[in-house]
C-alpha cells in the first residue's frame, strides 16, 4: 500500500494505533517480543505517548504511527529515550529510510527545543532512537533490518556509511503457545486475532480466547471493540455485533453467544466458496468454447472457406469470424 493510500483512516492503522497507544500493550510488546536488555531498565511509570507529530513531507505528510518516549533507570544517571513504531499491513522496501526521515524529525525537535547555551555545551546529548516495525502482512517481510543495505555498494564502505537497525516484530511469528505469557491480555488476543485468516478464524479465536477477554478492563474493552468492528466491516459482517458479544459478563456468555454467529459466517463462508467455483466453472466453459471456435475457424480460413461459410457451418456470427481472422492474421 502507498502512503498516498495509507491514511489515518486506514483500518489497519486504526485498529493497530488503538492497541500500541495503550502503554500496558506497548510496555507488553517491547518485554515479550523485543527483549532486549535495555527493557529491563525501563522506567514505566514515566513512559508516555509523545505529545508531538513527526511528519514526513517527503511521504505525502506521512505521520508516524506510535512515538513513545520515557527514561531508563541507570543508578543515578537517567538516559532519555524515544521509541519509534511503525504499523505495516504490507511489506514496504523504504522502510529503512522512512525510518531514518522520522529519526531525523525527532533529533531536530529535540534539539530545537532544548536550551541554546545547553545544546552548545559539550556535554548535550540527544535522546536515543530505538526504531521498530510491527508487521501483520501475510507476505514474507523481506525488506532489510537495516539502513546500510540501502546503499549501492555499502560492503566495500563498510562503517562509513550511516547505518542503523530496527527491530521487526512479525505476527506470523507467533502462536497460542508462544503469547500464553505475555503481560498483557489486550496483546495476547489481539496477536493472534490479526494473524487470523478470515472472519470464521476471528470469530474462534474470540471463543478460544473468552476466558482473556472477559478479564479486560474498560479501556482494553474499548480497544478490542474497535479492531472487532474493523474486522467485521472487512469482512462484511456488520451485522453481527461483535462488540456487544465480547461484553458479556462470562466466557460462557461469549461462547454461548458466538455458536450461531460461527455457524452463520460458516454457512456464508461455504456459499461464496461454492458461488466462485461455479463461477469458474462458468467461465472456463466458456473460455474452452471461444478457444475451440478459434481453432475451428483457423481451420476452415487455411482450407479455402469463406466467411460466411464459416458462419452459416459454424453457427458463429460473421462478425466474430471476422475478427478472429484478424487475430489470426489469415
């Protein structure tokens, strides 16, 4: 998808801001999936959504998608931070510059808001950028994890070049056993709700995962609404409320609710199914038919026949004779 496509009113982008824009998914993200040592440090409580937007004019005034920023506990030295996450519904080979452009924007905010006898000491500092990708696309991201690949030749300049990595988080990756101990149940459900193919795989995983849902709490509750709401309208089934379902006060309530529902998406899974293959069929038989008449008005062309004989013998009309003679070059 272009950014020209990918605005905030993207259901991808929608559903993924709501879910990384609660700081227990996001804490959840970067102590389950990412792992590095740094997290460890982490100071929670002073972690915070950035107040400010970095905009890309080079990218159709592209935002980028969640920017956290916050402090790390290191004895009595604290080390500013910021975060950078970018959602991705399909596989973008720009990302590594998209990425340095919006590392950039931070480092000149930063630095322009920041004390001009201060940024002129030898000891200023700017924040450190830790830049990664959460991807739900079913295609393979192939796309490099860093930035020197972006360079023709950059093996022979080896550490001249500037570079960077990012960390990629991939929901294929996952599965129910590998999310059983996230921190966070928004997370855990909403990890295996986006790598779900179809609306009947969302609809199991929903009743799979009841038990979770039903321990959420009010804002998590908002959030998982939405992404169900999203879904439902991709998929066209509105007409089941999802959001209703997912509020009863048991897993059971959920279970017991989501049976007709499952069997019903089930049922309109199969006819369109069955609707394609007969539409295939369809015109398969048809295809096979303009192929043998081809064939057969070739022959009839290096016999000698005229048009209209081919016409009157074959039952095609003269016009279609016409013109596959044409295409024929006879």
């Amino acid at each position: 998808m272009s950014d020209k496509e990918k605005t905030t009113t993207d259901p991808h982008d929608k559903r993924l801001k709501e879910l990384f824009r609660n700081k227990e998914a996001f804490i959840s993200l970067l102590k389950d999936c990412v792992k590095e040592n740094w997290i460890n440090d982490l100071d929670e409580k002073n972690l915070r959504l950035s107040p400010t937007s970095y905009i890309l004019q080079d990218f159709n005034k592209k935002e980028a998608d969640v920017v956290y920023e916050g402090t790390l506990k290191n004895g009595k030295e604290k080390v500013i931070f910021y975060v950078l996450l970018e959602l991705q519904s399909s596989v973008d080979y720009r990302m590594p510059y998209r990425l340095l452009l919006y590392i950039v924007e931070i480092l000149r905010h930063y630095y322009n808001q920041a004390d001009v006898d201060e940024r002129e000491n030898k000891t200023f500092k700017f924040p450190a950028v830790f830049p990664m990708v959460f991807y739900v696309g079913s295609q393979r991201w192939t796309v490099p994890l860093n930035l020197k690949e972006m360079f023709y030749g950059y093996e022979r300049f080896g550490e001249y070049l500037l570079d960077f990595n990012y960390a990629l988080v991939d929901a294929k990756g996952y599965d129910d056993e590998s999310v059983k101990d996230f921190r966070s149940r928004l997370l855990k459900v909403m990890m295996m709700l986006e790598k779900s193919k179809g609306y009947v795989e969302i609809l199991e995983k929903i009743t799979e995962y009841a038990d979770e849902i039903v321990k959420l709490n009010a804002e998590e509750y908002r959030i998982l609404s939405v992404a169900t709401d999203i879904f439902s309208e991709i998929y066209g089934q509105k007409k089941y409320k999802l959001d209703e379902i997912i509020r009863a006060e048991t897993a059971e309530g959920v279970k017991s609710m989501l049976v007709d529902v499952l069997a019903n998406a089930k049922n309109y899974e199969k006819d369109l199914i069955t609707k394609g293959e007969m539409k295939g069929k369809k015109e398969g038989k048809k295809e096979g038919k303009k192929e043998r008449d081809i064939q057969l008005i070739e022959k009839m062309l290096r016999r000698g026949d005229t048009i209209s004989e081919i016409a009157d013998f074959s039952e095609i009309t003269v016009e279609e004779v016409e013109k596959a003679k044409k295409k024929l070059k006879l």
